[in-house]
C-alpha cells in the first residue's frame, strides 16, 4: 500500500523539523512493504531540513508536482517552457506584480515592496 503525506502542517508544523518519534514510525512501513510518499508545494531544498537520515531516500513529490526525486535523485522534472516563463515575467515587471520563481535548488524573487 502507499501511504502519501503532505509535509506541510501535516507531519511537519513549524516549517523545520519533525518529530523524532513520527519519523521512526514512518521507517517501519517499508519494513512491511508499504511505501511512503511525501509531497509538498515547497522546492526539495527546503525539504532537506525536514527530512533527515533515511527519509531523504523516499519519495517526494515537490513544487506541487513539478518534481520528483527518489533515492535523492531526481527522477521527473516538468519545466515551464523558457519563452513561457520570459512573458510571465516581462508581464510582471511592466505592472509591477511581485513573483516568486522556484526550482530544485535556486530560486527568484521581485516583490514590489
């Protein structure tokens, strides 16, 4: 059976740790031939610090299922086309609309304030 778990207030509440007791619980279910899938809006890299040890070589779907990495390797990647993302993004510079881009590891932000 696979088990799917957002990280986000719901194994994880303060945005930087879970506790050590659900993290254990969590590594007992390969044991039994259930996989565990961790999804979340955030990029990998901000999940680096929730997930410790063994839990950073299960699934996790991120960016809202733009990526997914198994084993610590990425293994799908979707991609907003190049030209796309430039008139987005020259649509937000000429009306000042703040943005916030992000990928695996990098990330890009214009807020008007």
């Amino acid at each position: 059976m696979k088990f799917v778990f957002d990280l986000d207030g719901t194994l994880c509440f303060d945005g930087m740790t879970m506790s050590k007791d659900l993290q254990k619980v969590l590594l007992t279910a390969p044991k039994y031939g259930h996989e565990i899938i961790f999804i979340t809006a955030c990029s990998y890299r901000d999940c680096l610090s929730i997930l410790e040890g063994e839990l950073r070589k299960l699934t996790v779907v991120s960016l809202n299922g733009g990526e997914v990495f198994q084993d610590e390797r990425l293994v799908s990647q979707y991609r907003i086309p190049s030209s796309a993302l430039r008139t987005i993004v020259s649509y937000c510079d000429i009306y000042n609309l703040p943005y916030f881009i992000d990928d695996t590891f990098n990330y890009a932000i214009q807020n008007s304030e």
